[in-house]
C-alpha cells in the first residue's frame, strides 16, 4: 500500500505488523499483536496532534496541539475530541481507553494475561477506523476478512442480554446511590451532580482552576471523613510542583466524576468492598492507578465494563465479537453487578454527620 504523505508510514505499518502477529492464531500472537495495536493508536493519536494545523484541520492552535501531543493516553484523547469535536463519537474515545487500559494491566501482570479474541478484533477495528479518520490511511482493508462479516441481527438473546445489563446497572445505581445518601447527602444534590460534570470537562488551560473547584467541593460536601481525607490525599494539591503521575491521577478521577455513578462507585468500591486487595489503604498517587477502570480491580470497572457492552448492545456495534462471545461477557457482567448490588444494599454502615467539618479541621 503507497502511502501519500510521509507521516502515514508509521502508524500503517505497526497496524501491519499487528494484523501478522495476529494470524498465528495463539494466546501470544494475540497478546502480540493487541500491544502493537495499542502502539498503532498512540503513535496515530501523537501523529496527528503534531501536524500543522492547515493540515490536520484543528480548532486548537499548534502551540496547544504540542501540549496534548506530549501528554499521556488520556491527554492524546482528551486533545483530539477538542482538536477535531466531532469526528470521533464519545463511544470511541470510551472504547481507546478501555483498551488502553486493558494493555495497562497486560503490562503490570505480565505474560499470565490471557487478551480475548474480542479485545483484539475491537482494538484492531478502532484503529483501523482512526487511521482512515485522522491519517487517511485505509485500515479497514487491511482487517482479516473474520471481522469484516456483517454484525449479527439482533437475535432474542441478544436482546435479553441488552434488557438484562439494563436491570442490573439500574439496581447498582439504586445501591450505590442509597450509600451515598446516607454517607455523604449533599455530594447527591442536583447541583453538586452538575458541578461534578462540569469539573471534569477541562483542558490544559482550565484544569488548575477545576482541580481546586473539585477539592473545594469535596471538601464542603463529602461528609464521609475518611473518603474525604483520602480524596484530599490523593488528588494533586498544586500543578505547578506536585508530582506528573499524581497531576495525571487527579485527571483520571476527575474525568471518571464526568459520569456520577462512576464516581460515586469508585468512593463505595475502594472504602467498602475492594476487589483483589485494591482498596484507600493500597492505592498510591505515585503509581498509574488506570487500571482499576478493569472490572477485575473496582466495582466502579465492573460497572464501567458493564455500561461499554450496554453501548454496544443499544449501537448494534459489536466490535469484531461474535454472538457467543456477546452473551458470555454479558452474563459475566450481570452476575458481577448482581453481586456487587446485593453487598453494597447489605453494608452495615454506621451513622455519619451530615455536614463534613467546617474547612481546616479536617482530621
């Protein structure tokens, strides 16, 4: 395949490499080649954001585009959504980071992670996507012929599926949400929920100032003594000196207080009920803490995994996964959420004030 410009190279010829690491057909070769992918998607993330602006089409300047350029993942997305709005839907963006994140865990864990052939097929669908919308590179023909068949229909139990991780992220929301009323009332009120998405849409050039908003509204709202001291603790206290992991760390919750739920869950999960000993007393700022977006790590991950298959069900976008492999996830999730549910209904909270100390005497 000639490439037209010189910057198409590249990132064509890592999804290449993929695409070959991918047809030996092994646990290795698939673990091969969903890295290569991921390098495939930074690399066209970084490529695009340091083009000239008259090429790349940008709303941003280039002095900004660089910034975003030399970010991490979570920067590159966050700087093509506002580079190019509209693009790329949110589900995408959604989606990068999932995988991304999955990645993440492959290279804590090692070789003892098993990457699902679905992973793989959708990783290697979106960035095929991303190389024809943002390089003009035709991924999609490059693809196995496996992933290009037509999705398949909306069969019965696929539909049972949809309605059945519906029921159960409504349950969970009902549980999580009757914690937070009792342990923090106020962090529910309508206008601290908007507060919270507003917070968490900021760039380079806002995120000081939304960072000391989303402590001030913490600290005034969460009665909860010790999320409260442990947010406060974890999230970075000034951008100018605080360390780059614990500046990126406070980016990450902050865009997960994007959907309350989450975030809410991410607070219930760590204090209450940890999955694989990740907890407030384990998780440290100076480490990437991504990874508990996974549902193997966090109650707020179950949930996050459960609600990227109800958008695929509701998009009829099923990512290269067959229909087996839709309805085995699918089931995995909602017996996940069901028990997550009946936990957190049953927690023996004790009573809690309902207004956080006055400013200064948090202990």
């Amino acid at each position: 395949m000639a490439d037209i410009h010189p910057w198409q190279r590249g990132p064509r010829e890592l999804f290449e490499f993929a695409i070959t690491a991918y047809s030996n057909s092994d646990a290795a070769g698939h673990r091969i080649a969903f890295l290569l992918i991921d390098v495939c998607v930074e690399t066209t993330l970084r490529t695009f954001l340091s083009l000239p602006v008259k090429i790349s089409g940008s709303a941003l300047k280039y002095s900004d585009l660089k910034q975003y350029s030399n970010g991490k993942f979570h920067e590159l997305t966050k700087g093509i959504g506002i580079a190019v709005p509209g693009r790329l839907p949110d589900d995408d963006f959604h989606h990068l980071r999932f995988y991304h994140d999955t990645r993440n865990r492959l290279y804590h864990e090692g070789n003892g992670i098993t990457i699902p052939e679905e992973h793989v097929r959708g990783y290697g669908t979106l960035a095929a996507k991303l190389l024809n919308e943002l390089l003009g590179v035709d991924g999609h023909s490059m693809l196995p012929g496996a992933w290009k068949k037509p999705s398949p229909t909306q069969s019965r139990v696929l539909d049972e599926m949809r309605r059945g991780l519906e029921s159960e992220i409504k349950q969970f929301e009902k549980a999580i949400y009757a914690v937070m009323e009792k342990t923090a009332p106020k962090m529910v009120y309508p206008n601290n929920l908007r507060r919270l998405e507003e917070l968490a849409d900021f760039n380079i050039s806002t995120f000081g100032a939304n960072l000391q908003a989303f402590r001030d509204l913490i600290e005034e709202n969460l009665a909860d003594e010790r999320a409260r001291k442990w947010l406060l603790d974890f999230l970075a206290d000034d951008v100018s000196f605080d360390r780059p992991q614990a500046i990126a760390n406070s980016q990450f919750v902050m865009e997960i207080a994007k959907d309350p739920l989450a975030f809410f869950s991410l607070l219930v999960g760590l204090q209450f009920i940890p999955l694989d000993d990740i907890s407030m007393d384990t998780l440290d700022n100076w480490d990437d803490i991504s990874f508990i977006q996974q549902d193997d790590y966090s109650i707020m991950g179950v949930y996050e995994s459960a609600k990227f298959f109800l958008d695929m069900f509701q998009g009829k976008r099923w990512l290269g996964m067959n229909e087996t492999q839709l309805v085995e996830r699918s089931m995995e999730l909602r017996e996940k959420l069901r028990s997550i549910s009946l936990r957190v209904v049953t927690l023996p909270l004790p009573n809690y004030p309902l207004e956080p100390p006055a400013a200064g005497r948090i202990s």
